[in-house]
C-alpha cells in the first residue's frame, strides 16, 4: 500500500511538471512570434516611421499579439523577404505584389481608397517651365531629357510608364534609350523633388502619392505639369503569407477597415481602405509577363 501511495504521488507531481512545461512552452512561443510586416518604400523612410509606429500599435491591440512592422529600403527587399518567409504580411506595389505572389503565394487582402475608389494612375510630370506638355513632346525631344523613374520595382514609377515608352521607341532598358540620360530615383518622393529641382526634364510617378506631396507642402504643386495619364492601375495591396490562417486573416481585414487615423492614411496617400483579391491584379499580371519580369 506504501508503494503505491508513493507511486502516485510521483505520478502525479511527474503530470504537473508535464503541463507546467507545456504551459510555459507556449507561453514562451507566444512570446518569440511576432507578426511581421514589410511595407516597400512609397516615401523615403524617414517620412513614414511614425506612422509605421501608429499602424504596429493598432495592429498589436487587433491581433492581441506583438506585431512589428519595417519600412524596407527598397522594393525587391520586400519581395525577398516574403519569399524566405521573413515577413508574415506585406505592402507591396502591385507589380511586387504580383512578383510575390508568383515567387511565394503570398495573398492580397486589403488595399487602399483614394477618394473613396481602389485606383490610381502613372503620371508623367515635368517642371512648369518646361516647354513640354505632352509625352509626344516628350517622345519628339527625349535626346535633350533627363528622365527619372522611380524604383525600378515600382508599377507606376517604373513598369506602366516604361511599356508606354517603349511602345513609342525611346526606352528599352537603363542602358538601352533615346534620352539624354535616365535615372532610378528609388521613391515617389524623390522623383517628385527630381522634377521640381530642374534636376530633370521629366518623371513617371504615383498619382495618388504626387496628390499627398502637394497637399502635405513637401513639393510645390504650381511648379508641375502633367504631361501623361496612364489607364487606371488598382491600388497596392496588403497581402499576406501563403500560411497565414483565415482567423487571423479576418481579423487584419476589420484592423484596417476601422482605420481613419489621419497620419497613417496620409503616410500612403490614401481615405480608407477596403478588401482586395488576387483577381485585382490580373492587368498587372499581364504588364509583368509582356516585360518578361514573370513567366505565363
């Protein structure tokens, strides 16, 4: 009888420590996993830390989890990123979104209003002084032009605006062109101050981004014209991991439906967002697989 009152007792304390450790073990695991998210440069970083700061604190209270949210440098940063499964979660160009979701599967959840609609274009826009006003002056007088794209990643700092120059015989690669020079700026905002500095004759840009610059005073709208308008581009999406669950997919999609914090929507140019799919995308698609960037 001795012998087996001890022998439970030990069973007993032996189960105890078994659910203590696995408790903790959860807890620890809890702890370590983070939700990440990676957001592609649409300004120059600095401009969006505290915004970033906002959006990771909404999103920690959502998610009841840490979650950390990293402006990249640049575009294929993000991509890269998602491929090796550094990032749960990303803000990518359309045209790094499609790359992404090629590479990766990553998912494309939500997206943002601009004005209440999920569009955008690709502007090309040039110094007022500028005796351009129209992409065929461009195009008739690119040898005496500088031109500035964005990131070279970019939908409509780079892929839209170049197909359409390369339809009308001036631009074929960084190399191979008819302009003076061309450059890769690496942001909206740089290309933006590019142009309005006289630094160069002309550059492709964000509308919706170019809006936020003049109506936030850091370019001067009056010193700008718009000589080109793409069709409309759908807006850049937020997209998730291939792993990601539908629990936590449901709860990031209410997160950034409930947000109207001025700063956070203003980092992106945007009024609000609202859901988004795959599908959305499919005209990137094609652009991407006209340029040979993916496979069809």
């Amino acid at each position: 009888m001795r012998n087996r009152i001890i022998y439970t007792f030990f069973l007993v304390f032996i189960l105890l420590l078994t659910g203590c450790g696995s408790n903790a073990s959860e807890n620890n695991n809890e702890k370590e996993k983070a939700f990440t998210i990676g957001v592609i440069p649409v300004q120059t970083v600095g401009e969006m830390e505290t915004a970033m700061d906002k959006l990771q604190a909404i999103l920690t209270k959502e998610l009841n989890r840490e979650v950390s949210v990293e402006v990249y440098p640049d575009y294929n940063g993000v991509v890269e990123a998602m491929n090796y499964n550094k990032i749960d979660m990303a803000y990518f160009g359309p045209l790094t979104y499609v790359v992404a979701h090629e590479k990766s599967g990553a998912k494309a959840i939500i997206t943002q209003l601009i004005d209440g609609e999920p569009f955008y274009h690709s502007y090309i826009i040039t110094h007022k002084e500028s005796p351009l006003n129209s992409i065929e002056d461009l195009v008739s007088n690119s040898k005496e032009i500088d031109f500035a794209f964005g990131d070279i990643n970019s939908t409509s700092g780079s892929l839209i605006p170049s197909i359409e120059l390369k339809d009308r015989g001036v631009f074929e690669s960084e190399d191979v062109h008819q302009f003076k020079s061309v450059r890769y700026t690496g942001s909206h905002d740089a290309t933006a101050l590019a142009v309005q500095n006289q630094q160069v004759g002309a550059g492709a840009i964000d509308s919706a981004i170019y809006n936020q610059l003049v109506e936030s005073g850091k370019i001067d709208g009056s010193l700008f014209k718009t000589i080109w308008q793409s069709e409309k581009l759908f807006q850049y999406p937020w997209a998730v991991h291939k792993d990601t669950d539908d629990k936590t997919i449901q709860k990031l999609k209410s997160a950034f439906l409930a947000i109207d914090d001025e700063e956070i929507l203003g980092a992106f140019g945007a009024s609000g967002f609202t859901e988004a799919t795959d599908s959305d995308y499919e005209s990137i698609r094609q652009a991407a697989i006209k340029q040979g960037i993916i496979k069809e």
